[in-house]
C-alpha cells in the first residue's frame, strides 16, 4: 500500500499546511450570508471549505440541465480569500427528479420495501441508471472546475454504505456469483445447499439474502456482504477513473465513517484514493469517549499505510448519543484536546461538519462551527482558538522523510470478512460481537499507554512485534499458515476465543474448535461455553471473566491461568483457561474467556513486555496520553492528560503551542497538552 510516484505528486498540491475548516452549504443561504461566512473564516483561520456534498438537485435540476453559476461564484469567493476548496461528488443524495425518472434505481430494504427520496443515500448502486448519473455529473463537475485555482481535493461521494435488494441487485449478485463460483456445483458444495433443501439448479433462483421464514444460509449472507462491498467498490472506481482522466493532478479523498459503518472493505478503498479520509464523532460523554478518538485515528492511519490522513468530519461541541436520543454538550477545552488527538496520531489538520448551522433541515441542531447563535458564542471562540493552535503547529504537515507517521510496534487484525461473519445469525451466543471485541482490545492497550496500529490479516504482520486477533471466526488456510508463519519466525501473537472456527466460507473446521489457530496455539478446544450475561466466572489467578469459557485441552501449550472452581460442570476446575505456546522463535497466547477490563489489562501488560514492546512513556497510561508522531525528519511528542489531576512526567524539548522550553520534570495540569518537538529535532 505505498503510493505510486503520480499519486505522491497529487498529494503535494494538498499537504504542506493543516487544513482547518469544515462542510460549506453556501447553496442554503442568500448570497449576502456567503460574503460574512469567508469574513468569519478568515477570523477563526479557517483555510479549508468542503463544499457541494449534497448539492445535486442544485447543480443539475433537470436530468442533464446544469446550473454551475452559484457554485461558480462560491470557488471564486473562496479563491479571493484564500480558502481552498474540497469539492464534493455530490452522488450520495440523487434529487427528485430521478425517483420519476428511475424508479428501479431506489433502494429496496430486506423487507422489500422500495424507498423513496427525502432523506439521502436514496439509490442502488446496482442500478446502471444510478451509476450512469453519477458517472455523469461527476465527469459534469470534473470538466467545469479541472483548472480552478480553488480546487485542492476531490471529495467522492460521501460515507459510502448504502446497500440495497430487489431485482436489480439480484441480477448484479448472481453475476457476482457466476465470476466468483464458475458454475452452481461449486456454489452448492462451498454453501452446503444440500441443507434445509436449498439445493439450487439453476442461477435465476438464487436471491439476495432477503426477509425469510427463519434463519438465512450463513454463507449466502456473508457472500452478499462481499458482493454488496465490491458493489460500492465499483461506484467508487467509476468516479476516480473520470476525476483522474479529467483533473489528473488533483488528489482524490472519500470519507469514511468509522468505526461504525462497515458495508465495504476499508483496506480496497484505501488502496485507491490518495489520501484516506475519516468522519469522526465522540460517542461517551466520559473517559470512553478519548479512547474512541483514538481508535478512530489508529484505524484511519493504519488504512493509510501509516502515512497521514485527514479528519473530514468531526462535531465541534456535541457528543452524540443515538442509543439515548441525546446530544450532550462537550464541556470547553474538549474539542481542543480531541483534535490535538488525531493530529498526534497522523492527522493532517482538522475539519468539521458543519461550518453553519441550518435553520431547517434533517440535521439543524447538529453541531457546527458557528452555531445558531452566532460568532459571539462560546463555541465560534474556541474554534478561533483551535485555528491559532493549528497555524502554531504548522510545521507538523510535513510528511515524514521515511517511515510511518507514527511507528507502533503492535498491531490489532481488522478485516471486514471479521466483522461480517460475527454477525451470522444463530451462533453460540450473540455476546460476540467484531467491533466490541477490538474495542475491548484497543481500549484496554490505551490505558497500559502502548499505541496501537491495526493490520489486515493479509497484509505485513512481519511489521510488528504483537499482534492480536480478538475476533476473527473465519480464516482461511492461507491466513492460519501467515499467522503460524509470522509466530514461528519470531512474534509473538494473541488470539481470543472463538477465533478460526470456521473456514473463509464459514464452514466449521472439525477436530476443535479455533481450529485455525491450533497447531500455532498448542491447544485443543473441545467445547465452548458461552454464560449468560450478569454471570461472571473466577479464574485460579485472580482474574475475573464472563460472556464466554471454553473446555480447552493443552496439545503443546502451557496454562498460564486455570478456570476456578464451580466454573461450569463441563468445564473442571484448573482447566487451562489462558495459555501460552512457544512455536519456533515466537510466543502464541490464547484467552478462551472475555477478562474483565482490569485483567485484560494485566494480561495484555505481561504478553507486551515479553514481546519487548515499549509504553509510549513511563508515565503514559489511564488518561496520560502520549505519543510521539514524525514530521519530515523531526519527532514530536503529543502529551494529553485527560484526568482530573495532574499528572508529572519527564519532558525534554519545546513546546510548540506555549513556545517554553522543558528539560526536566514537567507538571501537566488536569485536561492540559503540551505539542514538544523533541531536542534534537530543529524546525
């Protein structure tokens, strides 16, 4: 995933500065309003403008009728005033017009329920009507703007995820099927249609995997979710291919929505654009919520192959809480010190949605750089302070002479197959959820102050000393062989219960299970027991555990901590609970239970430092942030302490937000950061 030399000089005409700014909609307020926006702009440092998002109907509102004017108008503004444009494809809301015109290129739920507009992503990217207009209006877009001043990045679609059934995406699938498969035997055997009378003779009676009588077939289900990825990986390709032949020099971005949305592979995107971009928002109003900007800052740079990235989208005030039906105020300092966290973690700059807020529309009371009350407000003069901050940060956009942006020593498996197969219906138990298990993980890796990547199981594990798989049910051989393969040749690899189960095509492996993983453990596992959700299990170490145990047999391993007793009756006490396997020159470690968040920690202390990987600093963890980011051939060390106390820790550089100077012991008082470029490395 190295850029390609043509790539590196699109991205030349982009990096260089922190880009500070946010979503524009200057299409929803009389012209008289655009010229105060880019006069408050320039008061707050803002030099970044997202515009065109959502902007379809307004740029073409008859089918192949298009009025640029407005928008013409909006680039020349932004231009006069030193603001550069990130222009939008705005193809993730089709107007009305095409609803009438198309009505079999509208998305259909698994209910079969036809949907219609008036929200957005109101399209099937099966549809040849729908790619079609947007082939159109892209290629519209690309040849009105290639040479405008303005124009610094295209921004394709926005968050990508719709997916869609019905006949249109049937038709799609069963070609999908036909390319991946070559005929219905080999489909039949890899989904064992013999089972349930599913046996299929010809291609037209195979559907997408809609509303049935009971359970669907698991392997039918996750061949959609691949099919439907590669689906919106198409849409995406369509775009590029016009941007690139029309404005090859401009770099191309499109924003993920992490780390919730997961309806297409993140490491294909990736591969394609120039530079990947995440929209991000807090989602705990407590101490949660500064490992979630964490994670979401590891998962874009590692999708990025290390290199910076940029944060399309973040909330300036709120912290969203959809479960609870709730938007809470972030309290003040905290959108400083969320955004000096993705920049030490390889941002390239900060932008917001949005940079107004509507007085109407789906989302008025999102949050927004000047709010509805106006510049005078509390929130528009903390975003002034950020841009202060990032103008003195400056120096940080330079990318690194050679290397990642940050070098982490240990890594977490993210693929979407993972995530997609622990959502199979029917499974042992419902408490094994992807997401949560790497959350778990990650969070518990930030509170022992060890900075994390996250690596495709395809990819280079060779890279790091640790890696951890706290969910992976299918592999395939090819994976379990690189696994065993990155074990023997010296790492050292954790692996959580329930993890190769069952082949790619999630076929249960026999013999045990975590079949995958066995020869590389040194275990058998005979039977899983999963417990019910208040109930808690007591391991002979100390450590407490629940959701999940295991009857696991030694075959070459060794028990670190048993199960204690009155665990279950299938499970006796002293039974190997967590275990450790030396394998050629590496380590193997297997957890069969969820720990409890303190024991997770403790283990995970214990498996790092045998693998001779390093805390950020001594002094880093629970709520003592620090990580240490590159810049050309500088390195800086972001220190962010989130508690609410101070914290002492040992410094050596400057200060690049207060321009002190530390050589020695520095006090960090509660919900302070300090930006140090390190002695030694001179601006």
């Amino acid at each position: 995933m190295v850029p390609d030399e043509l790539s590196a000089r699109r991205l030349a005409r982009w990096t260089g500065r922190l880009a500070y700014g946010g979503d524009y909609n200057p299409e929803q307020w009389p012209e008289e309003v655009w010229h105060e926006d880019v006069a408050l702009m320039r008061t707050a440092g803002v030099d970044t403008a997202t515009i065109g998002v959502f902007s379809w109907s307004m740029l073409e509102p008859e089918e192949g009728v298009h009025e640029f004017g407005w928008l013409d108008r909006v680039m020349d503004l932004l231009h006069d005033n030193d603001i550069k444009a990130v222009l939008a494809t705005p193809t993730a809301a089709p107007p009305p017009w095409f609803t009438l015109a198309h009505p079999e290129a509208l998305p259909i739920t698994p209910t079969g329920v036809r949907l219609i507009h008036g929200s957005r992503d109101t399209y099937n990217p099966a549809a040849p009507a729908y790619r079609a207009a947007a082939r159109r209006i892209t290629r519209a877009l690309a040849e009105r703007y290639a040479d405008h001043p303005a124009l610094a990045l295209w921004h394709v679609h926005n968050e990508y995820g719709t997916v869609s059934y019905g006949p249109v995406t049937d038709e799609a699938f069963r070609a999908w099927l036909t390319r991946r498969y070559g005929d219905l035997g080999a489909l039949n055997r890899t989904w064992n249609t013999a089972f349930w009378s599913q046996r299929y003779g010809r291609w037209e009676e195979i559907f997408a995997p809609q509303a049935t009588q009971y359970l669907p077939n698991p392997a039918h289900v996750l061949d959609f979710k691949r099919f439907s990825a590669d689906l919106l990986t198409g849409c995406l390709d369509d775009q590029l291919a016009i941007l690139r032949e029309v404005t090859p020099g401009v770099p191309v971005t499109t924003n993920f929505m992490l780390p919730t949305w997961n309806h297409y592979d993140q490491w294909a995107f990736a591969r394609r654009v120039d530079q990947v971009s995440i929209d991000h928002y807090l989602d705990d109003r407590g101490p949660a919520g500064e490992t979630h900007v964490a994670f979401g800052a590891d998962l874009a740079r590692s999708f990025n192959a290390g290199r910076p990235w940029l944060l399309m989208e973040q909330a300036t005030t709120l912290v969203y809480d959809y479960a609870g039906g709730r938007m809470h105020p972030k309290e003040p300092g905290r959108m400083r010190r969320n955004t000096l966290q993705y920049l030490a973690r390889g941002a390239t700059g900060s932008l917001f949605f949005q940079w107004r807020s509507p007085q109407v529309g789906a989302e008025f009371f999102h949050s927004a750089m000047v709010p509805h009350a106006g510049p005078d407000t509390r929130i528009f003069r903390e975003v002034t302070e950020l841009g202060a901050d990032l103008l003195r940060l400056a120096e940080l956009a330079e990318p690194p002479d050679i290397g990642p942006v940050n070098d982490h020593r240990v890594a977490i498996v993210w693929q979407p197959d993972a995530w997609w197969a622990a959502d199979t219906r029917a499974m042992p138990s419902s408490d094994i959820g992807f997401l949560d298990a790497v959350r778990r993980a990650h969070t518990a890796l930030w509170n022992l102050g060890v900075n994390t990547d996250v690596v495709d199981p395809d990819g280079d594990l060779a890279r790091y000393d640790l890696v951890l798989v706290p969910s992976m049910l299918a592999v395939s051989d090819d994976q379990a062989g690189a696994f065993d393969a990155y074990v023997r040749a010296g790492g050292h690899l954790v692996v959580w219960h329930f993890a190769g189960s069952t082949d790619e095509h999630l076929r249960v492996r026999p013999g045990g299970y975590s079949g995958a993983f066995a020869p590389t453990l040194g275990v058998r596992v005979e039977e899983h027991v999963p417990l019910a959700p208040d109930d808690t299990v007591a391991l002979d170490d100390g450590s407490t555990a629940g959701a999940w145990t295991e009857l696991v047999h030694l075959a070459g391993a060794q028990s670190v901590a048993g199960y204690g007793a009155g665990t279950h009756l299938v499970i006796p006490p002293g039974a190997p609970a967590i275990t450790r396997h030396r394998r050629g020159a590496g380590v193997a470690h297997y957890l069969s239970t969820r720990l409890a968040p303190d024991a997770l920690e403790r283990h995970l202390d214990r498996i790092r430092s045998e693998a001779g990987v390093s805390r950020a600093h001594e002094a880093a963890g629970h709520g003592l942030e620090v990580v240490r980011r590159r810049a050309a051939d500088r390195d800086y060390l972001f220190v962010l302490n989130h508690t609410s106390e101070t914290r002492t820790l040992v410094l050596t550089g400057t200060d690049l937000l207060t321009g002190r100077e530390f050589d020695g012991p520095v006090e960090l008082a509660a919900g302070a950061a300090v930006v140090v470029r390190e002695t030694g490395s001179t601006p």
